[in-house]
C-alpha cells in the first residue's frame, strides 16, 4: 500500500470515529415523514448561501427554501439541525453498485471482457443496492450515482443514474439508460497485436463501422414495407439510440489526441458526447469549447501515469475559467474499496483554484445539469426532490464530519462519518 492510499483509509477511518451532531429523524420506513432542516448555512446551488436557513420538505419534495425568520416550519414537522447544508451530492460517474467493496469475483460485474463493443449491456441488470459500498458513499453524503460499466472496452455497456436509498431499485432509479459508456484510449485496447483493438486508428475505425451500421439498421426500421424491416437487435439498437440523440454517449479520453477523435468522431455522426476524464484537456480547451460538449473530469487526486500523466488536480479550475460545463466523478479504482469519494475530490479542487460555489457545483448542480436531471436534482429549490446532505462544518474541510444524509425527504444516514 503507498503512502496516499494510508492516508486515505486512515481519514475515513478517523472520519468514522468521531462522534457526531445528534439528529431527530424519521426512520427509513417513515417515507412519508415531513421535517424541516435547519442550517447555520445553506448552500443551495442555486443563488447565495442563506444564514440561518430552514429548507422544508414535504412528501419527498423540498415544498419551501429560506432564511428562517420568514420560512415558517409547519406544525408537527420533524426537525434537523446542522451548521452547513448542501444538496445531496451526485457523484457524476462511478462503478460503485456494480463494482462492489470486496473486491472479490462475486461482486465485481462492472465489465465483460467477451467482445470490444457491447452497447446493450445494461447497469440495471447489475446493480446491487445492498452493497456496502452503496452505504458507505450514502453516509458521506451522495445521493445519487451515475454508475455503470467500468474502463477497459470500446463500449461497455449503458449507465444507469439512480438513488443510493436502502430500497426498491424501480422506485431508486432515475434513468435506466443514462448513456452508453465507451473509452478511447490504451486501456481499451486488448494488448495482443492479433486481437482487435490493438491501435487507437483501429478502435476508431472500429466504433465508425459499428456507428454505420447502426445508421443503417435505423434506416431499414423506416421502411414502410413491414416485412422487409430488420429482426430486433438488441446491440444495434442501443447505437441508434446514440445516433437519435436520445441517449449519450460517455468517452473516456485521457490524451489529447484521444479527445480530439472521439470530437471528430461526435462531429461524424452528430453524437450527443461526454468527455470522461480528460486528462490533458488544458492542452485542448479551445476545441473543447467550441464543441459545446461537457465534461466529467478525473478524480483530482487520480494518480499522474500511464494516460493520465498530464492529469493535475488544477485542471478543474482550467476548465471553469474556460467557460466549459463539467463535473467531477469517483470513477473506478482496482484496489479495495474500488472507489473515491466525490466529496474529497472537490475539496481538492477547491484547494486548488476551484471557487467554493463552483467546487459544490462539480458534485450536485453541474453534475446534474450533464446528465439531463437538474429538474429533479442538484440544487434545493422548492419542487424538487429532498435530497440533502449535512455536515457539522465546511464540507471541504479535513475536520468536518457528514453527519446526516436525506433521500426524497426520508433520513437515510445519521451520525458523524
């Protein structure tokens, strides 16, 4: 184990043994509850910080959001108190739920390594709510995940955005096919020079022969003549979806010359893209801009090798002061506990030139604006859901704890973590 990934087990664990602010809360089974929560600060992603704040929950939803002395609390509402409260945090591409905490064959699904391209491999089919690891991103504060397959083909399936509440997967998840998950880069490639992809020429010339028959496969759907339109193809399928614009499609691209493919390759086929990773994207910020694509950029503290040697935990503060949409993620990690944590990552960034508002914007309103949901998620308006997370200090501080953590209005962690 090196020296940063003590240090990271160490703070979780110290983190974890800390005693917490106390919480009146109604329990998991309460789902219909009604509770206020109290802030000294409330960061709404949304406008300023309100001092003293109350945000009102009712049914699930946030019903009101304000500074107390003119936000009345309902009679016989539960309340919360905390000095900070964010939205809940969304963490805006993870593999957690597919990859799980053990590390062991059993409860690692998050890629097949039986063919390059495989768009119509489903996250949902996967996911596993009950994983520890679920519970542990819950406790420090992510509400939601963007999660699904994981680095290592040149399409490995379709992502899913769904809640971390202990529950129903149908009544947790928000989309089922959030994007289709892909990577241009040496990690997709398959290693063996007699086994395709062994170049990043040959993967691209790969994905445009998929894209073009999925053009046609869509194309032959059109037909009016019934009998002469193609069987259903599951793989196909999904593509066309791509193709629509109905679903995205997310490219890891680490390199340079990577990320100005995979925009060629959007451009070619008027694909609706996200830029995964992206971690020399300071050396190509212009074409980044101008492609009006978003990015969902590395962890910050991703170690710099392999094709993440340019990575740096600035590029963040690169990319606001650019004017491009991003957010930062979790991502995937080979090692226990197969994930980071969004929360410090974007401390990290704020110590490194990200402003406060736009560190918090990367892991709710940003992230949720990326993945087509900020009606529902990523900031605490009134219509929205009650997702919220609390702490008993600056969330990007070393010294504060999470201390409770809201799903649609219902208390799913409390207690110091």
């Amino acid at each position: 184990m090196n020296l940063r990934n003590a240090f990271v087990l160490f703070h979780v664990s110290l983190r974890s043994s800390v005693a917490g602010l106390a919480l009146l809360a109604p329990t998991l089974g309460d789902a219909q509850a009604q509770i206020a929560v109290r802030g000294e600060t409330i960061h709404t992603a949304a406008g300023a910080p309100i001092r003293d704040g109350v945000v009102v929950i009712r049914d699930g939803k946030i019903a009101a959001v304000g500074p107390a002395a003119s936000t009345p609390i309902p009679d016989g509402f539960r309340v919360i108190r905390a000095k900070v409260v964010t939205p809940g945090l969304i963490d805006a591409h993870s593999t957690v739920g597919v990859s799980g905490m053990l590390n062991q064959k059993q409860d690692q699904d998050q890629l097949d390594k039986s063919g390059p391209i495989q768009p119509e491999l489903r996250a949902v089919d996967s996911y596993n709510s009950l994983d520890p690891l679920v519970d542990w991103m819950r406790s420090l504060g992510t509400t939601t995940l963007h999660t699904g397959p994981g680095p290592g083909a040149l399409i490995s399936g379709q992502s899913l955005v769904i809640k971390t509440a202990p529950q129903n997967l149908d009544s947790a998840t928000l989309m089922v096919d959030a994007a289709i998950i892909g990577n241009i880069g040496p990690e997709a490639l398959s290693g063996s020079k007699d086994k395709a992809p062994s170049s990043i020429a040959k993967s691209i010339a790969m994905l445009r022969s998929e894209f073009t028959k999925a053009q046609e496969y869509r194309r032959k759907l059109g037909v009016a003549d019934v009998e002469k339109r193609p069987a259903r193809d599951l793989h196909l399928e999904a593509l066309s979806r791509a193709l629509d614009g109905k679903e995205a499609l997310l490219i890891t691209v680490q390199r340079h010359q990577d990320i100005l493919a995979a925009l060629r390759l959007a451009e070619e086929f008027h694909l609706r893209l996200i830029l995964d990773g992206a971690a020399d994207a300071e050396q190509v910020l212009d074409p980044i801009h101008k492609s009006g694509f978003p990015v969902i950029l590395h962890p910050s503290m991703a170690r710099a090798e392999d094709a993440l040697q340019n990575a740096s935990m600035g590029t963040a503060a690169a990319l606001q002061k650019a004017g491009i949409l991003f957010a930062l993620q979790s991502g995937f990690e080979s090692y226990v506990p197969k994930s980071r944590v969004v929360l410090f990552e974007a401390a990290i960034a704020a110590g490194h030139g990200l402003p406060f508002d736009q560190a918090l914007a990367s892991i709710t309103l940003n992230a949720a604006k990326i993945l087509g949901l900020e009606g529902r998620i990523g900031s605490l308006e009134p219509g929205k859901d009650g997702d919220l997370a609390l702490f008993d200090g600056d969330p990007f501080e070393y010294s504060s704890h999470c201390i409770g953590t809201v799903i649609s209005g219902v208390v799913v962690h409390e207690g110091a973590k």
